[in-house]
C-alpha cells in the first residue's frame, strides 16, 4: 500500500515534537511493508519544490511562506495558502503517483483544500490525526473572543477540515468525549494517544555534553523542552524555580522557542533566578542527546484550557526514562495516565504548592529512578508507534475498503 503524510512541519529541519512523531510514524508504516512520501512545506526552498528522502521515506517539499517564528498576521496568511501553494506546484506529481491512504496532521486547519483536491484524484480514504482543537483554544484562553470574525474564519476552516476526513483520530479519552459533545454529528472518531518508537530504534544524537558545556557537574537538572508560548503558560514553571533556590544542586533548564520566549528571559532576569538556563531551539538529534543527560521532565499547560491536549515532550521524557514533572487544566486525564502508571506527579495549574512538594520528592534518587522506570514501561504499554499504526489501518479498513 502506498501512504501520503501530510505535515506542516517535519525532519531534519523540524525542532518541533511533531516532526519527530509523524517521522516515526513514517517509518513503522515502512516496517509495515508500505511505501510512504511525506508532503510538507519549506520556506527556504529556492526551487517550487524538491523529492528527496530519508531514512527510506520520500520527503516531497513545496516551497511556501514562513509560518514560524514570524508575526501571527503573516502566520496566518501563509497558512492559509499551504492547500493552495501545494497544489499549483504538486499537482502534476501528485496525478502520476497515486496513493491509497491520506494521513494528514493537525495544526494546521488548512489542509481540507489539499486533501479534498486527493481524494477527488485518487478516490482514497483520509484519516486526520487532531492534536489540537483549534480556534477553541485561542478562544479558552481570550485571544480572540468567540463571536469575532476571526473566531467565525477560523471556525469555517475547521469544519471543513474535519468533513475532508473519514476518520479522526483523537489524542486522549477527555478530549474525545468534549469532541463528541462540541460535533455531535461527526461519528467517525477514535482515541489516538500520541506515539515514540523506543530509543534504540532509528535514535540519531549529536554528541553534546550539557553539563560539561554549562558547569552544571551534578546538578539535578528539571528540563523543559518544547513550545514557549501562551497556551503553556510558563509561569507555572518560573514560580516553581523561584522556590527552588533555596536547593544549590537544582539547575532549571528552559529550551525552546515561541511568543513567550522573552516573557521567560525577562522574569529570569527581572528575579535573578540564577538556577536557570534559557536556550534557544536545537535541531532533534541535539535535542534527543540534551534528553539522555537530564534527571527531570517538566510540562505546563494553561489553566483556562476547555480541552485536553498530551503535550508530544511527555513521550521524549519516557523514551530516555526520567520522571514527569507538570502541571495541567482541571479534567485533563493525563494526570490520571501519569500518576497511575507512576511515571511522576501532576498537579493542577496555579497550584503552586503541590508543584512545589512534587519537585521536593523527586529530588530523592530513588524516587526519580523508580519513576523513570515506570515513565520507559507507560511508553510501551500506551504510546508505541506499533499500536498507532494498527489503529490508523485497522480505523480505515473499518469505515472503507483498503487494498
């Protein structure tokens, strides 16, 4: 069987998680026996577009407008040209080389106008992996207010989104209970759990010693990788390292990118939390190295969330073994998926103390040995790749006829 994934983002250039999963996705659909050809834009492209591959996948880029670390207007722009852009330029390729699976991933929400011009072509079945409920949760946390005329755009685009797929596949339990009540119409849904092959498997890393590079020695590092942005809410993290002063062997490391980035710098610098260190975003064979070195995990989502989300960082925590360190919106039954696998603690956001208490007894070796453990078992028993791929198939051989 031949598989097209689609993605807005994606190796090596990628230092998004997203990147990372949909690669790995890649490649057990590989192992599986299928032929597979990621489509995704690239900004840097001098040509409109290049075939090339890695790793046994073709990697087909469309040359497009940034939609990374730029503003949100030229964001969106460019955005909403992806279907349009991979189209004129892909079109050709596209009718000579059909496929007979559509994957595509989410965010973005303007993909409907690619996948529906596929699907007309190849008369394939599509099946959308939602990771986020978008414009839900700009309207949750009152970016944009929900009866605005951005909130009605996006909206559109949205629903035409979800009608391009036969089947859409939703990141944990909660999440897909408040889909099902938002879009009582649409009952072609499963539960996906975001996914990671284990370490030893296809693990690229660049050498680099952290602790060496940053004098840390032995310290115990609590490690925050990923988007820095609103909806992670950093504060949570920033307060929590301002307690933890008081502990010398405690190093906070923060590293990412986002349009919080500089929030985060100035309350490091405005408090004087000489325990942390900010760093820009690494490529993804740096950043699984900066992984195998750190003690801790830490997520943060904001408190004002209506909706879900299993940040994909959870899953690099697991492969390298430490224990999760977070904090999520009221309902989020990753708490739950934690804690009963006794991979770390979970508190609920803004309550500062609890995160506090939970950072204290991880600082005990055995504690964060024992966990660590736990978070590498939860990895394979919840979130392998292998699993992913047989719901995806086994989801579409149930709504349509696969060859």
């Amino acid at each position: 069987m031949k598989v097209l994934i689609i993605v807005d983002d994606y190796l090596p250039k990628s230092i998004k998680v997203a990147g990372k999963m949909m690669h790995e996705l890649a490649l057990e659909f590989l192992h599986s026996g299928h032929a597979v050809t990621v489509v995704t834009p690239d900004p840097d492209l001098k040509d409109s577009c290049t075939l090339d591959e890695l790793d046994g996948i073709k990697i087909l880029r469309f040359r497009s407008g940034r939609i990374k670390n730029v503003s949100k207007p030229i964001r969106l722009f460019n955005e909403i040209l992806l279907s349009f852009r991979a189209v004129k330029v892909l079109s050709h390729w596209f009718i000579s080389n059909p496929h007979d699976l559509i994957v595509f991933y989410s965010p973005t929400i303007f993909w409907s106008g690619l996948v529906r011009y596929l699907k007309k072509i190849w008369k394939s079945p599509s099946y959308l992996i939602l990771r986020d409920f978008f414009p839900q949760w700009v309207i949750d946390n009152g970016i944009i207010g929900k009866h605005s005329i951005l909130a009605y755009f996006f909206r559109f685009y949205e629903r035409k989104l979800y009608a391009t797929a036969d089947v859409i596949g939703i990141q944990s339990p909660a999440n897909l209970n408040w889909f099902s009540d938002t879009n009582p119409n649409l009952q072609n849904t499963q539960l996906l759990y975001n996914w990671a092959s284990s370490l030893g498997d296809n693990c690229k890393m660049v050498p680099i010693d952290i602790r060496k590079k940053f004098n840390l020695d032995d310290r115990i590092i609590f490690f925050y990788g990923g988007n820095i942005g609103h909806a992670q809410d950093m504060k949570n993290l920033l307060i929590l390292a301002k307690r933890m002063l008081t502990f010398p062997k405690v190093q906070f490391i923060f590293l990412g990118a986002g349009d919080e980035f500089q929030l985060v710098q100035d309350t490091i610098q405005n408090n004087n939390l000489s325990n942390c260190l900010l760093l820009e975003s690494v490529s993804q064979d740096v950043f699984t190295s900066i992984l195998t070195q750190i003690d801790i995990g830490l997520f943060t989502l904001h408190p004002d969330h209506k909706t879900h989300n299993f940040p994909g960082k959870i899953l690099g925590y697991m492969q390298v073994g430490v224990p999760i360190l977070g904090a999520v919106n009221q309902g989020n039954d990753l708490k739950t998926v934690i804690e009963e696998g006794k991979a770390g603690f979970v508190s609920f956001a803004g309550d500062n103390e609890t995160l506090y208490q939970n950072a204290v007894t991880l600082l005990d070796t055995k504690h964060r040995k024992s966990m660590g453990k736990n978070a590498k078992k939860l990895l394979d028993s919840k979130f392998s790749v292998k699993t992913t791929v047989k719901k995806i198939l086994h989801a579409v051989h149930k709504e349509l006829v696969l060859p």
